[in-house]
C-alpha cells in the first residue's frame, strides 16, 4: 500500500476521532504534541465545556496565527453514509470522512506547514501562533471569542490570521475569502387574539396580520452592497403558529428571521428600519434579537498579498477574493485589529453526508501556507 505523506496521515487521524461539537476527542492533544516537539509552548484554555488552545513558537515580532477547529457538525444517520464518518478512507483519489473539509483537512495543513518551514528557518523573524477550538460549529460562545479576550488581558496582538475554513469553490486556492458579512438573527413574537375559526370578529389572527409586514420585509430593499460585499439580505427560516387544532385561532405567532449584512449598514440601522415597517402595519410585537458578528473586511495588504503570491506559486492560477458564505471564527479576531484571510479547501461538501475532499488538495493547502509563512517571517 503507498504510505501517504503527512499531510494525509494526521488528517486522517484527525478524522478518526469523533470530535461532535463540543467535543475535541483528543484532537488538540495530537495537534499540541507535533507542535511541541519543534519548539512550539502551547497552552491549554478550558472554558466551561470546551477545549481551546493558544500555542506560539518564537519570542518577539509580528503574529502570524493560525485558526481552526477541531469540533464537526453531526453525521445524522451513519447508515446514509458510504464509508463510516469518523473512520478516514481514501477512495479514487478523496478522503472522505466528517471534517475532512471542515476543517480538519486544514488543520493538518497548518500543522505541516509548520513543521516544514521551522525545519528550514529555526530563527525566523516573528512568531507562529496557533488559536484552536472545539466550540466553532456550535453556540461559539466559549471557544475563541473567550481566547481573544484572554488574549487582550495578556496584551497579545494577533497581526496576520489565517482561517483554515473551506474557502475554495471548485479548486483549492481558487477562492480566499478577505471579510465576511455580519450576522443579526431574531425571534419574533407576534401577539393576537386567540379565539375559535367559526367567529373570527372576536379574535385577532396574528398569522394574518403579519403576512403583509413579512411580505414588506421581505422586498425591501436594504442597501446595495458595495464594491466588497453583497446586497444585505433578510430571510425568515422558521415560521410557528398555532395549537395544533383545527378549529382554533391561535393567539401567537413565532417567526425567526436573519439578515446578513454589509458593511454599508450596522446592527443598529436594522433594527430601527426593521421596526418601522412592523409599526407601519400596526403589529403587537416583541423581538429578542442576536448580533453574532460584525462584518468585517481586509483590504488588499500584506496577508492578502501573501495568501495571493502563495497560492500563485502552487497552482499557478490567480485567487478570487470574496466576501461571500456563512460567519466564521474571523469576526471574533478582526475586530482586535488583525488582519483575517480564509483560504482552505473546496467547500462542496461541507456539512453534508459523505463529506470528502482531494487528498492531494491537502498537500497544496500545505505549500501554500508555508509559502505564507515564508512571505511574512523568513
């Protein structure tokens, strides 16, 4: 059987471990003790039900920090699966298992990057640091937004970041992302009358009196975006009224909704155009709302130069640079002042049965981060 490198070999052990959210089965203590071994002091940062750790190697300069997470989405039934989640298996050229994008695959990059530019510089310039979590797919309430405020307390100042999230499209490297929109979710509560359906003029349908205000919500325009990110957008994703009878008109509705927006509009703005429009149709509402991140955005400079010259080098295209997806661990850092890229590997499986990725994508997404590290500290 060909042995395989050892980007390979540590993400498959990496996969092998169950690391469901919270859980980090382990993964940490693996990644902790290759990167003691050349000369990385790591430190253990346990908060409430979740494991993080902070490791740096060097003693002065510029951070460039690497960030991750070792916790995976759950597999939902194993038997939909062709190959058993948590046990690693490369067939036709993938290795496939839970977190082999997300974000395991780039764990081991990162880690072998490491390993080979410490080898070849011993006495770079800078420092290395590493920022993981078990808490990222998850409430991300004890993962790294509690390091960055330990982070703070001990006066330490992260330059660079790289995110090792599955940044890429169709091939690895093609796509980086360089900010991400913010994230305000919300529950509201929409207060009627309950009453029974045969006498509707003694009662107040709240699933009635909402459907034009949703619908308002729903086309209005928010901004335009710019020339970084997309049109802010608004989405209602659970809607729940009702007594489960059929002859009673219900006396509340529920609706959860999200915007994703840019950085032409703020937290605050949404809120008070949001409750303009529900005032407009004279609704009875409460709305408990969740900001979970700022946008933010890193503007063409030294990392987004490196990650681009980097990813040159191995694959010999041009990156996209976009904005666009989900929130990741990057709106916690950003907003210390770091700059944040994303660049990991091809995101079509993510999250999904049989996730997978090239094996040999990893090897590249290793290049290209110690080309990184070679760009900014050797």
């Amino acid at each position: 059987m060909t042995s395989l490198s050892p980007t390979i070999q540590l993400a498959c052990d990496l996969i092998n471990r169950p690391s469901v959210t919270p859980l980090d089965a382990d993964c940490q203590a693996m990644m902790m003790a290759r990167l003691e071994k050349i000369g990385f002091k790591c430190q253990s940062l346990r908060f409430d039900d979740v494991d993080n750790f902070w490791a740096v190697h060097g003693d002065s300069g510029p951070i460039f920090c690497f960030a991750g997470h070792t916790d995976v989405v759950p597999t939902g039934p194993e038997a939909n699966w062709q190959t058993q989640p948590f046990n690693a298996v490369i067939q036709d050229g993938m290795l496939r298992g839970r977190g082999a994008a997300d974000m395991k695959g780039s764990l081991a990059a990162m880690i072998t990057a490491c390993e080979n530019f410490v080898s070849a510089h011993p006495n770079h310039s800078g420092r290395i640091a590493f920022l993981i979590t078990s808490d990222e797919e998850g409430p991300a309430i004890n993962g790294t937004v509690k390091v960055v405020e330990w982070l703070e307390q001990q006066n330490e100042k992260i330059t660079w970041c790289l995110v090792g999230e599955p940044s890429s499209t169709d091939s690895v490297g093609d796509v980086i992302k360089n900010g991400r929109r913010g994230s305000l979710g919300a529950v509201m509560t929409v207060r009627g009358v309950q009453g029974h359906v045969a006498y509707p003029h003694l009662a107040q349908n709240p699933i009635h009196l909402a459907a034009p205000a949703l619908a308002a919500l729903a086309a209005e325009v928010w901004d335009e975006g710019n020339d970084f990110f997309p049109a802010t957008s608004f989405q209602i994703s659970n809607i729940n009224g009702g007594t489960g009878a059929t002859n009673v008109i219900p006396g509340e509705l529920q609706v959860i909704f999200n915007f994703r927006f840019s950085t032409e509009l703020t937290a605050d703005i949404l809120k008070s155009r949001t409750q303009a429009i529900l005032d407009k149709h004279g609704l009875d509402t409460s709305i408990e709302w969740n900001l979970s991140g700022q946008p933010f955005l890193t503007s063409e400079g030294p990392l987004v130069e490196a990650a681009q010259t980097a990813i040159k080098a191995v694959t010999g295209t041009d990156t996209i640079l976009s904005t666009a997806g989900g929130t990741s661990d990057g709106r916690f850092i950003a907003p210390t002042g770091a700059q944040v890229v994303e660049l990991g590997p091809v995101n079509a499986t993510i999250h999904k049965v049989d996730e997978c990725v090239k094996a040999e994508d990893l090897d590249k997404l290793s290049l290209m981060y110690e080309g990184m590290l070679k760009a900014l500290l050797s």
